[in-house]
C-alpha cells in the first residue's frame, strides 16, 4: 500500500475522461446501455451520466466546503440516482462534458496549491463523520478507477455466453457485482 501522493492522484483524475473516451467513444448503443448485473445495475452511459453529476456537483464542492468551513458545515448529501437525468444524454455529450467538467476540477485542484498540512484538513461527512482533505482526495481517484472497472466488467459480460469454454479463464467475467 502506498502513501497518498497528491500529483499522483491528480494525474490519475486528469486522465479518466481521456481513458473513457478511448473505450466508449462511438461504440454501438447495446454496448452502452447493457445492465447485465441486475435491474439496479448501471451500464456505462449510466456511469458515464453518474460521474458527469458527482463531477458538477460533488467533488470540487465537498472540496471547498472542506478548506472554507472545516467541520464546521457538512459536506451536502450526494443524490446518487441523480445521473438519471445525465444519462437520457446521447454518450458523446456525456464524454465531452465529463472531460470538460474534469478539465475544470483539476484546474481549479491545481490551483489551490495544497500542501501537505491541508490534506490533512477534516471535514465532515454527513454519513461518515470527521475526514480528512487527504480522504476526500484518494476516494475521488478511487471511486475513478472503480467506475472504469465496473464498465469494463460489464461490456465483458455482454459477450459471456459467447466466450464458450474459456469463460473459465476469464476472471472479469466470474466477478460479482460492487
């Protein structure tokens, strides 16, 4: 496990629109709109809708609320279903708006010039409590990172029945929903 390193994560949220357009970018609509892990399930235009919504109005805001007011004012709760909305978009609007809105959170992230004593500023959750800046930050890389997963998983899933044998060798395909 490695420490948090601010560049590095900021260079991880840089890179997701530009990593999701490269997958997604004019692919077919059964691929985009497949839910093969159950009706609450999401399939990647949902994905892409709900990281367009967090990216509008969470993460820079949970951001500032957090070096403005301390603990003092809650970070706003986050409606989770709220990408129902993004999600009617087509899913060239959704990548080009994605990027532009990280385009700006990174900007405005690199222009705070944070140092190592303000990621270690707490906030609070409404769920969790007390978190740190630090927190905040590694889970905005991570929660990246498991959305790319949770589409890759599920466009391979799309072509489980076909695979035939090999489906035994093909891990993504056997693992369980988040």
């Amino acid at each position: 496990m490695s420490a948090f390193r601010l560049d590095e994560a900021t260079t991880v949220l840089e890179r997701t629109p530009g990593m999701l357009l490269v997958l997604l970018r004019d692919l077919p609509d059964g691929w985009l709109d497949e839910r093969n892990e159950g009706p609450e399930s999401f399939s990647p235009r949902d994905v892409l809708g709900h990281l367009v919504a967090l990216e509008r109005s969470d993460w820079m805001g949970r951001v500032r609320t957090l070096i403005n007011e301390g603990e003092r004012t809650p970070f706003a709760s986050v409606d989770r279903l709220a990408f129902r909305r993004e999600a009617a978009a087509p899913a060239g609007d959704l990548l080009e708006s994605f990027a532009r809105l990280r385009a700006a959170s990174v900007a405005e992230l690199r222009g705070l010039g944070l140092t190592a004593r303000d990621l270690e500023k707490t906030g609070t959750h409404p769920a969790f409590g007390r978190v740190t800046l630090e927190q905040l930050l590694a889970t905005w890389v991570v929660h990246d990172l498991s959305h790319v997963r949770q589409i890759v998983r599920v466009m391979a899933k799309r072509y489980s029945g076909a695979v035939g044998p090999w489906s035994e060798y093909l891990t993504v395909l056997r693992e369980n929903r988040p």
